[in-house]
C-alpha cells in the first residue's frame, strides 16, 4: 500500500524492461510497453491507460525537432542536388517537391522520435522537473 492513500502503487520491478526503440516505434508507454503515450498527435497523456505510470512531466524538448532537421537535411539536399543535375526541372518543381518530401518525413517522424526520446529518459532514469527548476 502506498501511505495513507489507500492505493496499491506498482512498482517498476514488476513490469519487464521495454526496449526502448520498440517502445518508441510503437508510441507506447516506456514501462509497460502496452499503453498508448499520446492522447492526440504529440500531447502525451498525463498517465498510462494500463501500468498507471505518471507521464505528466515526461517532456522531449527539442531534442527530436533537431534530429529531424538535421536527418532530413543531411538526406534530402545531396538527392536533390542529385535530381537537378540528372533532370534539371524548373525551379517550381523543386520547391514543390522537396517541400511535400521534408513536410511528410517530418510529420512521419516526430511521433515515434518524440516516443523513443522518453522512453530513453525513462530506461535512464532522468528525473522528471518541471520547467524552470
């Protein structure tokens, strides 16, 4: 039992330890591997729907956005500097595909990154502060 609450807290020995690559791919809770991490694209809910795990102040930063931005640029100009010396397409072509290119790579992956980078928090143990502390 958990003080005088009356509640049974489960502890983090019970569950088994979740890869947190699979975890992350699959936008699920970091300790039970089962519970859904979003309420809607990257809100993350306040607690996991199956193990109860306290996700309020699980928060990513940054740290995906910049991934993202530094993957998809270090990707997509080589291909298109590749595409425009093979095909040489006028420029409306290039800003029009290479826009819908980085916009569908980026929400594609922000989820799942976002996902993965606390589930990693959580596998390490970082403590969980609000802002400003």
């Amino acid at each position: 039992k958990d003080g005088d609450s009356g509640e049974t807290a489960v502890s983090d020995s019970y569950f088994p330890p979740q890869s947190p690559f699979s975890t992350g791919l699959a936008c699920r809770c970091p300790r039970c591997g089962k519970g859904s991490l979003f309420e809607g694209f990257l809100t993350v809910r306040d607690t996991c729907s199956v193990c109860g795990l306290d996700l309020k102040n699980e928060d990513s930063g940054d740290g995906p956005a910049v991934f993202i931005i530094f993957v998809l640029g270090g990707t997509i100009v080589p291909i298109a500097l590749w595409f425009e010396t093979l095909f040489a397409p006028p420029l409306w072509v290039h800003a029009l595909l290479w826009s819908v290119v980085v916009l569908g790579g980026t929400i594609a992956l922000l989820r799942p990154l976002k996902a993965f980078t606390i589930a990693l928090q959580y596998k390490h143990k970082t403590p969980n502060r609000p802002p400003g502390d």
